[in-house]
C-alpha cells in the first residue's frame, strides 16, 4: 500500500474512532439526563424498593414480597447503595445507571470485533439512542443490568477464545469465572452462557479437541453449580409463585406450533421483538436490516450469527416450557445482538447499492434512524414519565387538614408507602381500596364505606382498565353521585380527588 493510501486508512480510522466517541458521549448524556430527572417511582420500582428498604442482606436471598424477582447479586448492589447513599431515587437507580453507562462501552467493544469501522458506527449510533435502553437505565429494575452483564460475557469470551471459536485452554479460567459471577447478577445471562458452551462443544468435538473439551466441560460444570445455587435461593420459589405462574403462562410461547394461530403468535413474537430497541414504527425497518445481516454475519463470521442467534432461540423455548415469559422488558438482554445484526444489514445494503443506486441506502438509513433520533431529542428536552405520586403525595401532605381520610387506590398504595417510609408523607387515617377486579360490586361497596368520613382524599395511580372499564372513572362517577367534589389535580400516570361525604 503506497504512503498515500495509508494516509488516508489512517484518517478514516480516526474519523470512525472520533464518531463513535461522540455517540458514546450522546448515549451516556442522554441516561444521565433520565436518571437526573428523577421521576417518581412506578408501582413495580416501588414493590422492588420496599422489599430492598426493609431487608438485610440475609433476607434479600429468600423469596419476596409483592411477587417480585430479581437476581440476588442484583439485589445485594442495590443493597449496598442504599447502605452508602440512603433510600432516595437517586440511590436505588444508580446501580442501573452504571449498568446502562457500562454496557455503552462494553457493546463499542463487542461491536467492533464483529462489524467493520463503518457498521460499528451504525451500532453504536442505535444502542446510543435505543429508547428502551435509555429508559431503563433509570429504573430501579435489573433490566439494563440484564444488558450489562450479557455484553461483559460475550467481550470476555471473544478475548479469552482460541482463533477456531473455542475455549482458550489457559485463559478458559477466566470466562469460567465471570460466567458463574453473571449468573447471579442476571437471569437471562444463561441463555447467552448456554449459546457459548452449545458454540464451543461443536467446534471442539467437530475438530476432535478432547483435551479443550475436558476444559469447556469444566467450564459448564461451573456455569451450572452456580446456576443451581441461584435456582435454590430465589428461582424455585418463583416458579412456584400462582400469580408469577399465571403471568409466565400468558407470555408464554407455544413450544410446539400446531395451528395457524401458533405460527401467528410466533410472527407477532418477532415483530414485539424487532420493535424493541427502535419503537414498533420502525419494527418491519428493523426486521429487514436484521435478515439482511443475519445472512452477512452467517457468511463471513458464523460463531458470531451462533453466539447472536442461539440464546433467542433458547429464551423461546423456555418460554414454551413456561420458564421465562416473552415480555418485553424480560428481552431487553437481546438487544445488543440484535443491532449487531442490523448493522450489519445496513452496512452490506449500502455496500451493494451505493454505486448504482445510492438513494436506497440513504432512504433505507431514513426510515430507520428518524424516529429514534427523534424520540431520544425530545425526551432529552421532556424525559419519560410513568406515575408521578410524589408530587400529588406533597400536595395532599401540605393541604391536608386533621380528621381528613385518605383513600389509596390499591395499586397506588406501595409507590405511597415508599414515599411515607421516607417521610414525606404520614399515612394515619388511610383506606386501602379493595382488589376487585372480578367483582365491581366489592370495588363500589368499599367506595361506600367512605360515607360520613367528612374530607376524604382518593389517590390513584397504576389504574386497572381491564375489558374497558376504566376504575378511577368508576370511582369517580360514583362519588361524584352521592358527595360533592372540592378539588382534583392530575399528574402523569396518577390523579387526586377531594372530597365533601360528610354529609
């Protein structure tokens, strides 16, 4: 290559490298900008709060409350924030937010080994702006730790690999290790340790590898004792929870498809995944991009489509067997892959098109970089809101008079208790409403009981709107029937009435 040439790969090197330094710096600007914006929390962050506040370290690895999961490593950080920093929102999201920082850089790591300069640009422009990924980098849930800790594993074990795709005889000590510690810091994690020792065993028995066999044998040895130990604290009283029961039998996918509404419910499957990282608008863009890479990746670097591929394919069927439900938020953890291979779409579409017929790629890269691109600008300006209690709790602390009832919809009454354990509310002479979701009579009649309690104050967020019926409306139509209405103020996700039935 003359000096010329070199000249110019160097510089386009650098370019790249300067690029991909800005995207990084966007995507950590824009979690940091959610996490600062310190939203109230939501029913599920506050159910997960409650058990984290009241318990030690010890009780954290048994089963918990309010039908809540969580890994116990996950469990044990947060822990430890609220030890070092206290119980604010600040402290229980700043595990998450690390979390979500680090996977920035781990998956720029991960990216590159796969993709060329110009396709790791593309990806880590997309995971930068990924709607989900911003979001809950800022949720005291363990959904971008889920992210985190996949991508950790997948970057260790493409640098302690041997060239064929196997196990390092020497360095396989190290992913044995890291792989048996991220288990107890994500339950996803396995399906991705499961598609590396799957990957590995082919390659090694494929070229009759007896000896580095032995080593991935002991590897996986490790792998499952530590999944068995996290499986005997937390997991087996899970699996044998009704309500999570119910839950992961509706989200769970048919093992076997049988009929034409099986194959439907793979095909809307696909598409709820497809929509993950980018938003449904962009889900069909998306789909596309990630065929096309599919088959570049297959082609050109086939452990990596395997290491992408397998652990999808593996969370299905255990979603089959009703082990781990296909709700959203539970995928999160294949997101990474996911782009990688999208990516690599968009870089073999452009490759392919760019001399004859230019404007497809330009058009193609449109359709898929708007509306991210877009959603992240305006929530940098007005960032995400799910349930805003704590400014409607503040309001009904300070005009609150004595005698006056406060009435708690049932689903807003652990976002309240979280916020009264830290003291910005009292909750003496408090109602909780009934959960009567298949009996409305029960609902209206615990409304009744509020008769003759004079000023009442009726806080609801998380409402239940099952088969159309909205239950704030109830309430309200009800109340406003026999009592006189004194005031209402709305927040995002959550709203508080006051009340006259003294009479």
């Amino acid at each position: 290559m003359s000096r010329g040439g070199q000249t110019d790969r160097t510089r386009s090197e650098g370019l790249a490298k300067a690029v991909v330094w800005v995207l990084l710096c966007l995507g950590v600007v824009l979690r940091l900008r959610a996490y600062f914006f310190d939203r109230s929390l939501w029913l599920d962050e506050a159910f997960l709060a409650l058990n984290i506040m009241a318990r030690s370290f010890a009780m954290l690895m048994g089963p918990l409350d309010f039908s809540q999961v969580a890994p116990i490593g996950f469990l044990f950080a947060e822990r430890v924030a609220v030890n070092l920093v206290g119980t604010s929102e600040y402290a229980l999201r700043l595990f998450p937010l690390l979390s979500g920082i680090a996977s920035l850089f781990l998956f720029w790591k991960v990216a590159e080994r796969v993709l060329s300069r110009g396709a790791t640009v593309v990806a880590v422009a997309l995971f930068a702006v990924a709607d989900r990924l911003v979001y809950y980098s800022s949720e005291t849930k363990q959904y971008s730790t889920d992210v985190a800790v996949g991508l950790l594993v997948w970057w260790v074990v493409a640098k302690s690999e041997t060239p064929g795709g196997a196990a390092h005889p020497r360095r396989g000590w190290v992913t044995a290790a890291v792989g048996a510690l991220a288990i107890w810091f994500s339950h996803p994690v396995v399906f991705i340790l499961a598609g590396v020792g799957l990957r590995w065993v082919w390659v090694q028995v494929k070229g009759k590898e007896w000896g580095a066999l032995g080593i991935s044998a002991v590897t996986g040895a490790m792998w499952i004792a530590s999944f068995a130990g996290t499986y005997a604290m937390s997991l087996r009283s899970a699996s044998q929870n009704p309500m999570l029961r119910e839950f992961w039998g509706e989200a769970a996918a048919p093992l076997l498809p049988r009929s034409f509404e099986d194959l439907k419910w793979y095909v809307g499957a696909l598409g709820r995944i497809a929509a993950l990282p980018l938003g449904k608008e962009v889900a069909e863009v998306v789909a596309l991009a990630a065929i096309l890479g599919g088959v570049v990746i297959f082609l050109t670097g086939r452990d990596y489509f395997f290491r992408i591929v397998i652990p999808g394919i593996l969370a299905l069927a255990a979603s089959g067997l009703q082990k781990y439900p296909l709700a959203n938020r539970l995928w999160l953890f294949i997101i990474p892959g996911l782009l990688i291979l999208v990516a690599a779409g968009m870089s073999a579409l452009w490759t392919k098109t760019r001399a004859a017929w230019p404007l497809v790629g330009v058009v193609f890269g449109g359709l898929l970089f708007a509306h991210p691109a877009l959603y992240a600008a305006y929530h940098l300006v007005r960032p995400q809101q799910v349930e805003e209690t704590r400014p409607l709790l503040r309001y009904i602390q300070q005009e609150r008079r004595r005698g006056d009832t406060l009435y708690l919809y049932y689903m807003a009454g652990p976002a309240a208790q979280y916020y009264a354990d830290r003291g910005l509310i009292q909750l003496d002479d408090v109602m909780v409403g009934v959960f009567a979701r298949e009996d409305l009579g029960a609902y209206v009649k615990s409304l009744d009981a509020l008769r003759g309690k004079g000023r009442v104050w009726l806080l609801f967020s998380h409402v239940n709107v099952e088969r159309g019926l909205d239950e704030e409306e109830l309430a309200v139509l009800h109340l406003d029937a026999m009592a006189t209405r004194l005031t209402e103020r709305r927040t995002e996700g959550a709203a508080v009435y006051l009340y006259d039935l003294g009479r």
